[in-house]
C-alpha cells in the first residue's frame, strides 16, 4: 500500500516539477526519494545530514528549498516547535495527528486519538465556527527522559513548565542559608518558567526570581505528577 502511494507521489512530484519549469528535476526527485523512506521530524540541516547519509550531497540551500516546494505541493509539512527551527515531515493524505515533545531530549512522538479529534470538532462546532485545519502539541518529558531521573534530581535539570517540589538542600550552611532566604525550604513547590540557556526564571510562593545553574545545582527536587 505504502509503495503504491509513494508511486503516485513521485509521478505527481515530477508532473509539478515540469509544470512549473523547475530546474534540477534529477536532483529533486532525489530530495523526494529519500523523504519518503523516512517517517522523521527533521530540520532542513537534519534532511540535508541525512541525504549525505545515503550518498546524496546537494547542498543545504538546495534541500531547503526542494523541501519547501514538497510543502507547497501537499508532499510535506512545515512543523515549527517551540524553540526550534522548522521541521518538515511526510503529509499523509486525508490523516491527521498530533505531536508530543520531549523538552529535555527533543524526541518528536505522532499520536491520533478520535476522541479528542471528536472533540475539536465539536468545540468548532459549538462557536459557530467552520475549521479548516488544527494542530495540537503537547511538551513534557518522555518516558525514557523521566525513567532516568532519580527521585530526586539538581533543580538545574530541569526543564521549563516543570512542577517540582524542594526535597533537599546542598552544600554549606551559608548556602543553604541563601536558598531558604528566597524562599526554597523543603517541601516547597517550584514552577519552572525558562531554563533555555542563561539564569533559570522560576516562581516560587507566587514570586518570580531568577537563579544562576550553579545555585540551581544545589537544590534537589522531585517532579510533582498531574495524576
């Protein structure tokens, strides 16, 4: 089944691709050829890696670009992700699904749930509203992302959106000191508001307040679960 419908794709690239006068048809088919044998989330730099994976180095610009002409014809998606640079993946006719994305390893998860397709539709519905396309993606942590963490783990990983709760405090007594003054005791829940990069932003007790990694380290927290 896969086979035949990445047949008709190919004929129905090509047919574009004259249609239009594109250049470099070979090159492009090539683009598509090695797209189609992959179910990835990747970046125009990640397909251009992966192309010179099987021997097929045409160039990131021109990856891009080919890449951006499969979106235009209906071949591909153009996903962008909070943080991150646009992802392109494999457009499955008349299918529709959804995203989860891990904020500590970056692993891209499909699922399709009726229910909740059910759902969208019936929300539209209520509001008088004809829907024409959605997309739902939901960040948070992998199984195999939190089946590595310990109990308890340095506040400094984690990641943002995060709910913790202060298990412990490390280091000398001046230290903890410091970190019971801006409000961190045991037993303390933390919302983690940015950690990409730079100063951790977190709210504790209603308060915003930032705190360098190396402070960060030294408090042991524990994930507080939505179940």
């Amino acid at each position: 089944m896969a086979s035949g419908m990445h047949s008709e794709e190919r004929r129905q690239f090509e047919r574009l691709l004259r249609q239009q006068r594109l250049g470099r048809i070979g090159d492009r088919m090539a683009v598509l050829e090695n797209f189609l044998t992959s179910e990835e989330h990747h970046t125009a730099e990640g397909w251009h890696q992966f192309l010179k994976s099987r021997g097929v180095d045409l160039g990131e610009s021109f990856v891009a670009q080919t890449l951006e002409l499969l979106v235009r014809f209906g071949l591909a998606m153009r996903r962008e992700f909070e943080g991150g640079p646009p992802r392109y993946e494999h457009r499955h006719l008349g299918e529709h699904h959804d995203h989860l994305i891990c904020t500590a390893c970056g692993t891209i998860t499909e699922f399709h749930d009726p229910a909740l397709e059910a759902m969208k539709s019936q929300a539209a519905s209520q509001h008088g509203f004809h829907a024409l396309r959605h997309k739902l993606q939901i960040y948070g942590l992998c199984e195999k992302c939190r089946s590595a963490r310990q109990p308890s783990m340095p506040l400094a990983m984690a990641s943002a959106g995060e709910r913790l709760r202060v298990e412990g405090l490390t280091g000398g007594q001046a230290a903890k000191r410091q970190l019971e003054e801006l409000g961190l005791n045991l037993g303390v829940e933390i919302e983690v508001i940015s950690a990409n990069g730079g100063p951790m932003v977190l709210v504790v007790k209603g308060t915003r307040l930032a705190m360098g990694r190396g402070v960060a380290q030294k408090v042991l927290v524990s994930q507080i679960s939505d179940n």
